[in-house]
C-alpha cells in the first residue's frame, strides 16, 4: 500500500465537530437529501433501518432505491422516506439495468450511500464500481458494497468525490488482503495507511470505532456489546450520510455520527439491555441522542 504512515505522525481529535446548522427558515432542501441504494429480497430490513436512521438524523429528504419487489415492504413500515423502485435480477437484487436511473437519480441529491443488503452479483459489482468512481457527491460505501469493491482494490483510490468508508474487521480484511489483530496500536496503523493511501475516510466498526483521513484520527468512546448484532451497522450508514447531506465534512461527519449512534446504542441498554438490545432498537434512542447533545455546553 505504498509509504507507511506512522501513527506518531497523525493528529489525534478528541473534540466532537459542532452540529449541523438548523435554521428556523429552513425547508427540506436545506437540510440536504439522501439516497440509499440497499436491500435485496430477504434484506429489506437493510434498507429500512439505513432509510429511517437518515431521516432521524435530519436530512430533509431520503430516498431509499431498492429492487421493485421489496418496495412495498420498505415503504410500509415508514411513511416519512421516499421509496425508488428498481429493476431486479432473478434473485430479486438490483439488476445492472438499473445504473443509468440510479445515475440520473443521484445528480439531485446532497450525499449517497451504497451497501446495506444489496447481496453480491456481477452485475452489482458493475453499479457500484461505476458510482463509486464516478459520483461527485459525498457517499458512504458499507456492507455488500465493500465486498464487491473488495474484488479489485486497486481502484479504491479512482473516485470523483469525497468516500466514507464504514468496514467491520472481517471487510476490512477483504479490501486490504490481511487480517488485523484486536491490537489498537495495529488497528490505527492499517487504518491511517488505508485512508492516506486511498484519500478517503475510514471508520474501522468495532469497540474503539478508528475514525481516521489518513491525517487525523478519533477512536470513538460510546457504544455498547449490545449493538453487536446485526443491522447496526446499516443505522450508522444512515446518520452519515444524513450528516454528509446536511454540508458537515466527511470527518466529522463520521466522527459525530460514530458518536450519535454509540450513544443511542448507551441510551438503549437502559431500556432494553445489552443482551435484549436489536438494531430496530437504535432508530428510538437516535433522537435522545441528539436531546442530550443539543443540551450539552459543547454547542
């Protein structure tokens, strides 16, 4: 992966980013508006808990695009955000029919998001690699889009516009080609090298989430073993990208929303328990977070 960066070298952030503006004139559009490109048949929660984790993070607007056959699903459980139906494979994924309407769709939004339950073909591997290369807008990359980047990593670095990154150790894994021990000093090197090298934002999931540019590097404090579960991370795709679209910088959007959602994983246990605790849970405490955020003397 090219020079080594050495940890000493980078700038270690312990403050949290200030909060998004929040004008009393605002509309929908100024808080920005997201799409998330995610789910497959049997996989429609992914979309759902990214879909509704944006709008309870303040994007004025979410589209959620997914195949035609789980739209119904998605769109029923929340009437807030708007739904995208695509074409679909046999296995109902997003067919490759699709990239010239997800193209099209994503030249009106502020920020988008590729990855939560959209399952591994060749034609999803065609979508990504051609949005992830050639969107302007900022994009939070998770989950199965990692995966399927992950077939030809030499083109990580190839993209128009600023990329967050959100792998746990095992994708991680696959986009670096070696595995990393639970070492923090060794979990922050491979960090720092692979954002440096690709210009890019990682946030390497896990106890101690890395958040790091490849310059500067925050390990986040909340969290709980009760969002070791699945579907946690598709929350946490959701508030990034709905702070990516309301203007924050890719950092500190992943810095804060890192935050937000460990806190409202704390906040849960309270009610649910660790053991008890599902990603669904997440979507309640996300707005408590927020409450005690807004109240601290920080803002």
């Amino acid at each position: 992966m090219g020079n080594t960066f050495q940890v000493n070298d980078m700038q270690r952030v312990h403050e949290l980013p200030p909060l998004p503006d929040r004008p009393e004139d605002g509309h929908k559009g100024t808080f920005g508006r997201v799409l998330i490109v995610a789910g497959s048949r049997g996989m429609s929660g992914a979309a759902i808990l990214s879909g509704t984790a944006a709008l309870r993070s303040g994007a004025g607007l979410v589209y959620v695009a997914a195949p035609e056959g789980i739209v119904p699903i998605i769109a029923g459980y929340e009437p807030s955000y708007l739904t995208i139906p695509l074409a679909e494979d046999e296995s109902g994924r997003i067919a490759e029919s699709s990239l010239n309407e997800l193209a099209e769709r994503i030249k009106a939004m502020d920020a988008v998001a590729m990855g939560p339950g959209l399952g591994q073909s060749d034609g999803l591997e065609r979508i990504v690699k051609d949005i992830y290369e050639q969107t302007s807008q900022p994009m939070v990359v998770d989950a199965d889009a990692l995966n399927l980047l992950s077939r030809s990593c030499d083109q990580l670095s190839s993209h128009a516009g600023p990329r967050v990154l959100t792998p746990h150790p095992g994708e991680f894994a696959r986009l670096t080609g070696k595995a990393i021990t639970g070492d923090s000093s060794e979990r922050e090197q491979a960090a720092l090298q692979f954002a440096a090298v690709h210009q890019l934002v990682l946030v390497l999931k896990g106890p101690g989430t890395i958040i790091t540019d490849g310059v500067r590097l925050a390990v986040n404090t909340t969290g709980n073993s009760g969002m070791a579960t699945g579907g946690t991370g598709d929350v946490l795709t959701g508030i990034i990208t709905s702070l990516l679209a309301q203007g924050m910088e890719p950092f500190e959007a992943a810095q804060l929303g890192a935050y937000v959602h460990g806190s409202a994983g704390d906040l849960m246990t309270e009610i649910k328990s660790e053991r008890g605790m599902i990603a669904s849970d997440l979507l309640a405490g996300i707005s408590q977070a927020w409450i005690e955020l807004e109240d601290h003397e920080f803002f």
